[in-house]
C-alpha cells in the first residue's frame, strides 16, 4: 500500500468515526438490554465471575457467545464501566474496518478503485453507522466477517496458514451473534465445494488442525456451559430444528418476510429513500456480479456471500429480525462498489463518479436529517426518545435530590418494567461519587421514574392511577428531558 493510500484510508477512518458518535454521548441508546450487559461485565470486572455464553437470542434456551463482554471488559477497566467510553471503544473497531474492507475489495475485484469507493461507501453508510451505535454484540458481525472473507481467500489465492485466521474469526464471528454459526456456515460450505481442489490440496492433519480451531473458538465455551447445565443450549437447538420450539411460519410467509427485511435492511445500509430504489439498486447489483464472474471468479465468493443467507433464512421459516442482515451489510456494500464500477468500465466515467456521488450525498442527508431523531434506527425503534444523557440527568437529579438518604425507584421502562439500564446507571453513578446506591429493603424515600409511552399510552396511564398512587404521598415531579421523576413518601412499603 502506498502512502497516498494509507493516508486516504486513515482519513476515512476518522471521518467514519466522527460520524458514528455524531451527537454522542446525548443520542447514546442506554436500555435494558445494554444495562443486563453491563452488569455482567461488571460482574466479570469487580466480582471475577467469569461467564462462558453471552446474551439471550430470541430463542429460549439459545445464547449468544460472550466475546462481547471480553472484549469490552477492556474499556470497561480503563474508564471504570462508562457506557460512553465502552461505546466509543467498539465504534473504533467499527472505523478502524474502513481498512479492512479496502483490503477485502482489492482481494476480490483486484481493483484499487472498487477498493476505494468500498471504503468510501462504508465510511458514509446510514446503516453502517447505525449498527455501530448500537452498544451490543450484533454489530461485531461487520469487522469479523470482513476479517473472515479476507482471511478465507487469502487461503485460496495460495497461503494456506490464513485459513487458521478464517477459522478463528468464524467462531468469534458466531459468538457475537449466534445465527452467523448458520449463514457463515452455509456460505463457506458453498466456497468449500465450489474451490474444492484448493482445500483437498493441503493435509490431513492440517485440514484437521483449522476444523478444531473454527469449533475450539465457536463451541467451546458453549460445550463447557452444557455440560455444566444439563445440555440446555443442544436441547434447545434440537427443539427448534424438531419444530417443538415455537412455530414455523408457512414458505410463502418466509419468502415474504425475509425479502421484506432485505430490503428494509439493505435501504438504511446504503442509505436509500425508498423502497423500489433499493430494489432496483439490488437487483442492478446481483446482476453486475453475475455479469462480471466469468471474468473475475472471485465475485463467486460475493454472490455466495449474499445469496446464501437469504436462501438459509427462508427455509428456517422463522420471522427475521433486521440484526441478522448485519452479516450482509460490508457484502451489499462492496457489492454495490463493483456495480458503479461497471459503469465505469464502459467509458461511462463521468456517470459512474455522479452515481457515487448520488448514494453519498443519499447518506449524508440520512446522517443529518434522522440521526438527530433517531429514525430508521431498528434498535431503537420503539423508543426514539430515550436518550442517554437524559437518563443521567435523571439519575444525578435522584441522587441530589436523596441527599444522602437511603432510597429506591421503580421506573416504566420499556419493555415494560425491565430494570437493569436504570440499575446499572444507579450503580455506576453512585460507585463514581461514593453516594448510597439505591435499596429495595429501603424504600421509604422512592423515586418514580417514568418514560413516555408513545404505543400504550393508555396502560401507562392506567398503571399510573391504580398503581403508583398507592406507592406513597407524592413529594414533588421533576421533569427531566422527555423523562418523568416523581418523589414519593412511602410510607405502607407495599408496592402491590
């Protein structure tokens, strides 16, 4: 790489993670489901209580992998569990692969143009901004799996060492979100025999070596969990392949459903305003590739990478959420790189720059006009309000307001009553100043702390009325950002 190059690239890194933590820390997502993790994190941290699988999926007995909570213990020690600075700290990871799909371009198109308008695109993708700010495992998916394709044809353009790296980023890959281990899987399957000859070139043994790496960094942990608990998570497995677990939705409905979340996907990834332009950008896409892999062989490994899934998904015959499409995320993008340059090859240069210009200025406007308002952000869709600096606010009003006294709160949280953002919040707040943390057994001095429900406004106030009445005599109401702080003497403590 020349310096040019290299400076470009850490140019766009910087930009790429300027615009990730745009309006950061205010705009931060601080939910239940961040505030369950990062009491396990502490947990790991302050108490050594080591963890072998990671957060729930949507299965019930199903975990993801905890190379999320290893990883961000690291952060977590240098800033003594900040959310803000543990955010910041994977939204680098997130920058950094500008880097790495520039490289994973250049291996499949052996063009350092494609590899720059790869570079390019990802730096100002809507989505991929977007799952970046998501402080969760899912959003790993896009390093490791750029790492994972660039490792893999590495291996079969003739260094046989880095399918090892291919086999360990495909298990890190699975743990941070565990239907990688089935999309992932299927897409190297279909590499596998379609580059036979490169794979039964090499040993045995080595051959042997890389299939117990790949299960040593996917399962292992997964192996000592089960056997600690009675095979919950095979069991688990077996259920829902079985169909004992849940329900299968017919063929027709799965089709329906997974082409309606590729495409919704697939419009915030590469910043699209509408429907029928991402359907048309996609099929302009897949067809570019087609076209072009009687001369380039290596986009077989692109049509694999973005097919493959979508086939997978379909016969799960399961309702998809938009999380499992992040695997596609950096293919879609390259992908959509290798279209424009075919429009360039045509002596059409000149279009080629102004379609380029088009989808970024698409983005742009996408940054600017809906990240303030946390729109088309799939994680915190149902709550585009809650912001993080308002959830401070709260939690320092509350501990000024105890003046040192002994408390507790109760909070509307959605999903409904879900605590551990608040907890944990409480907890960090409160170790960071030396304060009283809140106690349970302790609640005569409670704080209520309500967050706007916007889909059920009604059952919220209904909980209100029957509910926090009874917790005690109302003191004083502080409002806090969009958030909602009462004050209540309580003095019966029966909060049934």
């Amino acid at each position: 790489m020349d310096k040019k190059i290299f400076f470009l690239l850490c140019g766009l890194s910087i930009i790429a993670f300027f615009l990730r933590i745009y309006l950061f820390p205010d705009n931060l997502f601080f939910g239940p489901e961040q505030g369950r993790d990062f009491k396990v994190i502490r947990d790991i941290v302050v108490s050594h209580k080591l963890t072998l699988i990671g957060s729930k999926t949507d299965i019930a007995g199903v975990f993801h992998g905890p190379v999320f909570y290893y990883l961000a213990c690291i952060p977590f020690i240098l800033s003594s569990g900040d959310p803000y600075f543990v955010s910041l700290f994977f939204i680098l990871f997130q920058s950094l692969s500008v880097f790495l799909i520039y490289f994973l371009s250049i291996e499949l198109s052996s063009s350092r143009w494609i590899g720059i308008v790869s570079a390019l695109l990802f730096t100002f993708s809507y989505g991929s901004i977007s799952y970046a700010r998501w402080l969760s495992n899912p959003p790993l998916t896009i390093p490791l799996s750029l790492l994972f394709f660039l490792f893999l044809i590495k291996f079969l353009k003739g260094n046989k060492w880095y399918l090892i790296g291919a086999s360990v980023f495909f298990g890190l890959m699975g743990q941070a979100e565990f239907i990688n281990f089935v999309l992932a899987g299927a897409v190297g399957l279909a590499i596998a025999i379609r580059f036979y000859p490169k794979f039964i070139s090499q040993s045995k043994i080595y051959l042997v070596l890389a299939f117990f790496i790949a299960l040593l960094f996917s399962i292992g942990t997964y192996v000592l969990f089960d056997v600690r608990h009675e095979f919950l998570i095979t069991k688990s497995v077996l259920e829902l392949i079985g169909g004992t677990k849940g329900e299968y939705i017919s063929l027709v409905h799965s089709i329906n459903s997974t082409f309606r979340m590729l495409v919704y996907s697939s419009m915030n990834i590469l910043g699209l305003p509408n429907v029928p332009v991402t359907i048309v950008t996609l099929i302009c896409i897949i067809s570019t590739l087609i076209l072009r892999v009687k001369r380039n062989s290596w986009y077989l490994i692109l049509i694999f990478w973005l097919a493959t899934p979508i086939i997978v998904l379909i016969l799960l015959r399961h309702d998809v959420l938009e999380q499992l499409f992040v695997f596609l995320a950096a293919g879609i993008i390259i992908g959509l790189a290798v279209a424009i340059d075919f429009v360039r090859r045509f002596y059409f240069g000149s279009v080629a720059i102004l379609l380029l210009v088009i989808f970024l200025f698409f983005n742009v406007s996408l940054i600017y006009g809906s990240l303030p308002v946390n729109s088309r952000i799939f994680f915190q869709s149902t709550q585009p309000e809650l912001k993080y600096k308002d959830e401070v606010d709260v939690v320092d009003y509350v501990y000024r307001k105890a003046n040192g006294k002994i408390f507790y709160f109760q909070s509307y949280t959605i999903p409904y009553f879900w605590q551990d953002g608040w907890e944990y919040l409480f907890w960090h707040r409160g170790v960071k100043h030396g304060l009283v943390l809140p106690s349970e057994e302790n609640d005569e001095l409670l704080f209520v702390i309500i967050q706007k429900d916007v889909s059920n406004p009604l059952y919220q106030d209904n909980w209100h009325k029957n509910t926090v009445t009874k917790w005690g005599t109302l003191q004083s109401i502080e409002k806090v950002g969009t958030l909602v702080v009462e004050e209540r003497i309580n003095e019966n403590r029966d909060k049934k």
